[in-house]
C-alpha cells in the first residue's frame, strides 16, 4: 500500500540539515508501522512526504499504486483528499465548527452531500465515544476529546491510508492508552493501513511493526511493551 524506496530528505541550512537518505518502507494493505526516533530525526517530514505534502530529494513514494512526484498539485491534492487521512501533531481542529461538522470536513471537501454523512460523522463519533458531543465548539472539549475528533475525522471518508503524528502527544498515559487501541480497532475494523510517528512505546505497541528512523533510513526497534 506504501512504498518508499531510496528516499533522501535534508533541509537546506545554515546550517544544512540531513535527515535521512536511501530510506526504503514497504507496508502492506491493513498494516500498521509505528515509526519511534529522536526529536528533530525526521518523522513528521517522512509523514509529510508520504503524504505528498513535501517532496523527497531523491527517491520515490507510491501510495496505494500512485507515484506521487508524477502528479501535479491538483492531482496531488485529490489524491491526498480521497485516500488518506491525517491525524496532525497538533490536532488542527477548527475551532469555529461545531465537532460533526469538524469531523464532517473530508466528506464535505470531497462533495458528499451532508445527508449522506450524517450517518457516518454519527457512527464515527459513537465510535470514539464522543456520540453525545456532536453539536459541542471543541473549547468545550478537553484535549484527550479533541484527540478524539482529530481520529474521527481522518477516516469519516473511509480512508485506504491513515497517517498519525503524534497522536497522544500531551495525553495523560490513560487517555493515550485508550485512544491509540481505538484508533487500531478502527483501521483494523476498516482495513485499512496505518503508519503511526510517536515517541511513546505504549502507542507504538499498538503497530503491528515498529521501526525506529535514524540517518541512514529505517531499522526495526525494540520495544517495551
Ligand atoms: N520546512 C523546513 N525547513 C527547514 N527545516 C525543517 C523544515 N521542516 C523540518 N525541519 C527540520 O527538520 C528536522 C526534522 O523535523 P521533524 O519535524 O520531521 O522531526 P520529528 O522527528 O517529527 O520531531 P518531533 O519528534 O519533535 O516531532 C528538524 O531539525 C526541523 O527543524
Ligand atoms: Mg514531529
């Protein structure tokens, strides 16, 4: 479903920073890969990448059979909209929109009519346990809730890749707990794939695969479960 192969990445200084080169991945269909490694080592840029919300210096990233350096950005961005969903490192919940239409959005993007979602922004929000914060402003909602509709929203629409930064960045180890084997029961349920950036090993116990990134790529990590 993922392909990475020989995938470099470095960020022009000063002072010049590598982060990594000759990165290869392959995950398959209704895997999950936890990816562990030190602040600054690049996660977010590798999720970024498989994302097509960056691009790679060198090598290549084909996301459910599309190479994603032959699109150009409108393609891109349809490509991004139809068949991923993104659990930011900080949520990125609109604060503006009640919490169905927040979790609504993907569908709305892509042009499915409210009354045909309704019933799954409904679903989805049972599913995380929030069925009765529906009409909630997320400044009513505390941050293991936002967490929550942050989920629910990249796969309202169904999603064939779940990409996850962080998500129980500044949870208490409970609430974390919790919300990352929802978010494996989900994918799982929905077979769909998932690659997860954490710095918890509680969240990267959830992964079916757990690999930690370094400079010269991605090796397989030990794990405390
Ligand atoms: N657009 C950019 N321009 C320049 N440098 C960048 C850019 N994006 C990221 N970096 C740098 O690349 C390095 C890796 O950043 P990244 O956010 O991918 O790390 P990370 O592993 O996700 O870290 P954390 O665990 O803290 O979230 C950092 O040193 C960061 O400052
Ligand atoms: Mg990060």
């Amino acid at each position: 479903m993922i392909r990475l192969s020989g995938l470099a990445r470095a960020f022009p200084g000063p002072p010049p920073r590598p982060l990594f080169s000759g990165l290869d991945l392959s995950v398959a269909p209704g895997e999950i890969v936890a990816i562990l490694g030190e602040s600054g080592s690049g996660k977010s840029t590798l999720l970024n990448l498989i994302a097509g919300l960056d691009r790679p210096d060198a090598g290549s990233v084909v996301v459910d059979g599309a190479e994603l350096s032959v699109l150009d950005d409108d393609a891109r961005t349809r490509f991004r909209r139809e068949r991923l969903g993104f659990v930011f490192q900080a949520f990125h919940v609109l604060p503006y929109l009640p919490v169905a239409r927040n979790v609504a959005l993907p569908l709305a993007l892509n042009g499915v009519p409210d009354a045909a979602g309704d019933a799954r922004v409904a679903s989805l929000l049972d599913a995380v346990g929030l069925g009765d914060r529906a009409a909630s402003m997320p400044r009513e909602l505390s941050g293991g809730e936002l967490q929550r509709v942050a989920i629910a929203r990249a796969l309202v629409h169904a999603p064939a890749v779940v990409l996850a930064d962080e998500p129980t960045g500044n949870l208490d180890p409970r609430t974390a707990a919790s919300i990352v084997a929802l978010l494996r029961d989900t994918l799982k349920a929905r077979g769909a794939t998932g690659v997860l950036a954490t710095h918890s090993h509680a969240a990267a116990a959830i992964a079916d695969r757990v690999l930690v990134l370094a400079p010269d790529g991605l090796s397989p990590a030990a794990v405390h479960r």
